[in-house]
C-alpha cells in the first residue's frame, strides 16, 4: 500500500468544514496546526498595525488513492479554484512508521468499495 501526505492550508473559517469533508471523504484523522501566511499582496493596515488572517493547516496521512479523493472534495466543496481560501496538495510518503493498524483496515475498506 502506498500513503501520501495531504496538505490544506485554509483560511481559518473553513477549518470545521474542512474537516468534516476530510472524514466524510475517507480521512480517519486530521492533524492541526494554526498559522499565518505572508502572500504577495500588500496586508491592510488599521492604525499603524498590520492585520494578518489567520489560517489553518490540515495533515492527514492517506493511502494514495484516497489522498485524491480527498484532495477533490475539498477543492471542490471549498471551491478553491474560484476563490483564494486556501491550498490543497498532496506529497508522496516513501516510509512510515506508527499508523494504527485500524487506520490501514479502514483505507482497505475504502479502497475495496471504490473497486
């Protein structure tokens, strides 16, 4: 079975329904990680202070497959082609140790209906 990282870095607004997607698409857990971004833009200014949005990463180790699956319903459901909430991206994961053996059932399960 192959795995990959799934990467979301997301406005912080969206972090419930992002999740919610994550699990109803395949995802057995989500890993958080609070965060702000520097874009290219200029950020806007009150009073000399400068407001940077707070955003929201989601990490969530998946089988390959289902990884993409994951990465579409987000895109889609968040619509973040049309609109600049956020990133999606996945990176390929060459070793890892520590997944609990229920997550693996659960991805074979997954992979066995998508078939």
């Amino acid at each position: 079975m192959k795995f990959a990282v799934l990467v979301a870095i997301l406005a912080e607004n969206l972090e419930e329904k992002a999740i919610d997607i994550a699990k109803q698409s395949g995802a057995g857990g989500v890993t958080l990680l609070d965060a702000r971004g520097i874009g290219a833009k200029e950020k806007k200014t009150f009073f000399g202070l400068t407001y940077e949005g707070s955003q929201t990463v989601l990490i969530c180790v998946l089988e390959k497959k289902l990884s993409l699956a994951v990465m579409k319903a987000l895109t889609q459901e968040l619509d973040l082609a049309k609109h600049s909430n956020g990133v999606v991206f996945t990176v390929p994961l060459d070793h890892i140790a520590g997944i609990d053996t229920r997550q693996l059932e659960s991805f074979e399960e997954h992979l066995k209906d998508e078939i």
